[in-house]
C-alpha cells in the first residue's frame, strides 16, 4: 500500500521547481524591501552632497514652528511639512491615473521615489543657492537629512490621505491647506512653485514683513 504525497519542502511534488508563494519569500514584501532601499540611497547621497544629520542648534525638538528662524527646514516637521502632504496628494492622483493596475505598495514607491528625487535635488548647492538669491529664504543651507526624511513622511502621509479622501474631498482639503499655508508663513506649495520659477518682487517684499 502506497503511502500518501504529501507536498514537502524538497520540492519533490512539484518536479524541482520552487513553490511559487513558499515560506522563503512573499512578493508582498517586495515593495517595502525597495522602500527602504530607496530610504538607504537618499540618506547616502543626502550626507554625499553635505547635509547635516540636525539642527546646527542641537535641541532635540521634533518640531519647529518658527518658518523665519534658522531652525526651520531642519528639525523633523515644520508648517513646511504641510507642503510635502500636498506634494503626496498630487502624485498619488498622478500615478493613479497613469497607471491604475499598479499594485498601490508599488505606486506607492514610485511616488516616494519621485519624492526622493526631489528632495536631493532640492539639497544641491544650485538649487539652495537659487533659493537665497530669489526667495525670502536668505539663512537657508540646505534641509537636514531629518527634515528631508520627515519631508518624505509627510508625503507618504499625502498619499495615503489623497487614496482614504478620493478626487473631489482632496481636492478641497488641499485648497484648504494652501489657504491656511498663506495666512499662517505668507507661503505655500503653489507659491513656493511660482517663485521658484517665477519671482514677483510684490510677493517677495509681502513675504518678507513679518
Ligand atoms: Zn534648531
């Protein structure tokens, strides 16, 4: 009498080829294994172009409220933050209509990627040094590699949210939020843009009264 086949790790029962979904490795995982790859990287090149780790001034606050003092950019979240959820809101919309059938982990890591990007090019000594000669920002050098991190946080947060709220409630709380940005710093995403891009002396010299 035969006994019966058990299926057993040796891989006996299915010719030698490796059991797809076997306990070694799920594919779930893959995405989150790229995103702290991807983490690794930015904090590589962050710290390869000079960033600092914190704060020049040491204090181990997480927050900074102050967008005019030499803290900010430069601890974990600032009002700042807020700009980077936006940017998170943006992108999940983006990718979602780019490509729908995409896993959302994998969409996910696409956006934070583009994120990533962003944030070492922000941090390159061109574009700070554009920043002080064209915007209000003259003290800055640069985010830490904390902010930059907190910065990415924050958009992963966008991204989340921008999935829960769907287009249209998005859509307004982002309006919201660049409506409170402008009366609480005289700054936001979409003026951040323009005066990066396009600089009007009125904006500036408002931005500069506080
Ligand atoms: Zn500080």
């Amino acid at each position: 009498m035969a006994a019966p086949v058990m299926p057993d790790e040796s891989g006996a029962t299915t010719g030698g080829l490796p059991v797809r979904g076997g306990p070694r490795f799920r594919w779930s995982y893959a995405p989150w294994v790229a995103m702290a790859a991807l983490m690794a990287g930015t904090i590589y090149q962050l710290r390869s172009q000079g960033r600092l780790w914190w704060c020049a001034c040491g204090q181990l606050s997480l927050w900074s409220g102050n967008t005019w003092s030499q803290h900010n950019s430069q601890h974990l979240v600032d009002p700042y933050s807020l700009t980077h959820v936006l940017h998170g809101m943006l992108l999940c919309g983006l990718f979602a209509w780019l490509c729908p059938r995409l896993p959302f982990a994998w969409r996910l890591w696409l956006a934070v990627s583009v994120e990533a990007v962003w944030e070492v090019v922000e941090n390159t000594d061109i574009v700070i040094q554009r920043y002080r000669a064209v915007t209000a920002s003259l003290d800055y050098l640069g985010d830490t590699v904390t902010n930059s991190l907190g910065d990415i946080l924050s958009f992963g947060i966008g991204v989340a949210i921008a999935r829960y709220l769907g287009f249209w409630r998005s859509l307004g709380l982002f309006l919201v939020t660049e409506v409170v940005l402008v009366m609480w710093i005289r700054d936001s995403l979409l003026l951040n843009i323009l005066m990066l891009v396009y600089p009007v002396d009125a904006i500036r010299a408002w931005q500069m009264v506080h």
